[in-house]
C-alpha cells in the first residue's frame, strides 16, 4: 500500500482500520440477510412449538423463544439493515449475544420438552451452527468461542436427559464437524476479502502514484485538495498551497541528460516529502518539473518556514526552485471546486512573481 499522503507507509493502525472497514462493508449484505432469515426461522419454530407440543410446554417454549431469540435477531436485523456500518467490531458484541442466547435457547427447548416425554429435533441446532460459524460472518474466533462453549453445555446436559455414552459422543462429533467446516470456510473467505483488499488498494496505490518520484500525482492532488477543502469548511481550518517549480529545467536536462534531470526530480521529490509531518499534509508531483505541497491547517509563519526549510535542503542536490504559497479563505458563497481553482490560481500568481523576483525564492499571495 502506498503512503498515507506522502511516500511513507500509513501507520500500521491506519491500514487495519480500512481493511476492517472494507471487510464489513463486503459482509454486511451476508449480515443483513442471514440474520433477517434467522429471524423467519426462529419464527418459524416458534410457531411450529404451538402445533407440536402441549399447551404446559409450548406455554413456557413460546415466551422464552420470543424474548431470548426473535426479539434480538429482530434487534441485530433492525440495526444492519438501518445503520452505517463501518466495522466488524460494530454490534459485534450483540450480534455474539444474540447467536449464544439462541443456542441456550434451543438446549433449554430440547431438555423442556424432554421432561414431557416429547421428542425435538437435532436439525435446528446443525442449523444454529450454520448461522452462527458461517452465514451471519462473524470473526472466526468469537464465532469458535461461542460454539464451544454452546456444545460443551450440551454435553453436560444431554447425560441428565438419559443419553447413552456413545449416543452423546457421535451427535457432539457432529456438531463439532459441522462447526468446524463452517469455521475453516469462513476462514478461507475471510482471506479472499484480505486478499481483495489488498489487490484492490495495491492497483489504486499505482493509479494515484508517480512511478519516478513515487509522490502522489495530480489525479490524487486533485481529488484530495477538494476533500481537505470540505473538511476546512466544516472544521473552520485553513488550506495552503506550495507550487514548485525547477528553474531552468529544459537548461539542466540539454546539458547533463535526461537521467541526471530525472535524478534530481527524484532527489526534489525526497525533500519535498520529508516537509509533510502531519497526517493530511501531502507532497505531489504535477506535472513535468512542477510539484505541489498541500499543508491542512499550518499555523501562521509555518508554510514560510517549510518553504525556507526547502531552499535550504535543495542546495545538497544542486537544484534551484521558485514556489509561489497561497492559503485558501474559505468563503461560504464559493462552492468547494471554486475555492480550488481560487487557492492554486493565487499560488500560481505568486510563483511567477517568485521567477520574476529571481528564481530560488519564494511569494507568499498577498
């Protein structure tokens, strides 16, 4: 992955917040629809427990299926489906509540009903499992926690309903199969989204990237000044701009060749990046031998004092520069687009006053 807003790697806390961001994202459909389908089943149950038990069982099975399974997967449902989810650790704690007190549920019903001589059926535990390690699309280890610990109360419970040793053992056998096989596909998913993510993130990396100076380039410079142009708006921050040219390039590159003109624009492009510090701060290549610096809310006197700080390291790799600063006025009657165009046509201005003045200097916009 590229660098965050200049040629440095983003914080490895950055980086696993967007991949988390773009796992939920991909898996929220696969939440919405598994959880809504849990919901008509345990439903469905319900009302089957009316039709095939007495009423001194379904009396006491109905209510505690209602208030312990439909109602938090009508909950769990109700929020995926109305709310912006932008992580997988969002609801994430009563989506694992909701899978758990399902199961509890189940074990309750099947022991219940034992009591009053009446049999229930293994299948919607096997199914409980499916829902729980595999379509709802938990993180692996919770999901395996849960499960767990859900068999292992089955197993302390099903010898006080009678069941013989071996009868015990093939039935947890085969939940602990089943669940297992749920756990290792959602692993192999869960790698293909990895694996996605960082296709998809490497290609864009390249799409944004200068492939000599590896800066950002003026697709990325374009779309990201317009974006910390909005956020000034909202925040009440300032915007500045540093245009760079490199005086008498044509010149330089007649007389030492194209390779000694290319190494000094990498070299340009070292020191730029280095003036970017804080997060939103970005160093780019525009376009041939003219670069940019975009600074998000820099106090007064520090774009100076990175344009001196500029001059000053460039002499190391025999390069001369002019570069014109303007700082972006933020005016509510001028749209975002129009306030770009305003701040880089004032920080051309003055670059040009800067070539003027005597090149490897630089003007601040008035």
């Amino acid at each position: 992955m590229s660098g965050k807003f200049g040629v440095n790697k983003p914080s490895q806390l950055v980086y696993e917040a967007k991949l988390d961001e773009f796992i939920a994202q991909s898996t929220l459909n696969i939440k919405r629809w598994s959880f809504t389908g849990a919901l008509a089943f345990y439903l469905a149950f319900t009302y089957i427990d009316y039709h095939r038990f007495s009423v001194d069982v379904h009396q006491i099975t109905i209510p505690i299926r209602v208030i312990f399974g439909v109602l938090p997967l009508l909950c769990v449902s109700l929020l995926f489906w109305t709310k912006r989810v932008t992580s997988t650790r969002q609801y994430l704690n009563l989506c694992l509540f909701t899978y758990f007190s399902c199961g509890m549920v189940h074990i309750f019903v099947f022991a219940f009903a034992r009591n009053y001589d009446q049999n229930l059926s293994e299948l919607g535990f096997v199914i409980l499992i499916l829902f729980g390690c595999l379509m709802t699309a938990l993180p692996i280890k919770p999901a395996a926690t849960i499960t767990l610990l859900m068999i292992i109360i089955m197993a302390v419970v099903y010898p006080n309903l009678g069941w013989e040793a071996n009868k015990l053992a093939f039935q947890l056998f085969v939940y602990v199969g089943i669940a297992s096989m749920c756990l290792f596909i959602n692993r192999n998913l869960s790698r293909q989204l990895v694996n996605n993510y960082h296709m998809i993130n490497e290609l864009y990396g390249h799409s944004i990237t200068d492939r000599l100076t590896n800066l950002k380039n003026s697709r990325y410079f374009e779309k990201q000044l317009l974006s910390l142009i909005d956020r000034a708006r909202n925040e009440f921050k300032k915007v500045s701009l540093i245009i760079i040219d490199v005086d008498n390039f044509k010149e330089l590159n007649d007389r030492n060749g194209h390779d000694y003109g290319d190494k000094c624009l990498v070299n340009l492009a070292g020191v730029l990046s280095k003036q970017c510090t804080k997060e939103c701060d970005f160093a780019c290549r525009i376009a041939g031998d003219e670069f940019g610096i975009v600074l998000y809310d820099a106090k007064e006197g520090e774009v100076e004092t990175i344009s001196q700080r500029i001059l000053t390291e460039i002499q190391l790799i025999h390069v001369e520069v002019s570069m014109g600063i303007a700082t972006s006025s933020i005016d509510e009657g001028e749209t975002t687009i129009e306030t770009k165009e305003q701040l880089f046509k004032n920080a051309d201005r003055a670059l040009y006053l800067a070539k003027d003045k005597g090149r490897n200097t630089f003007v601040v916009d008035a």
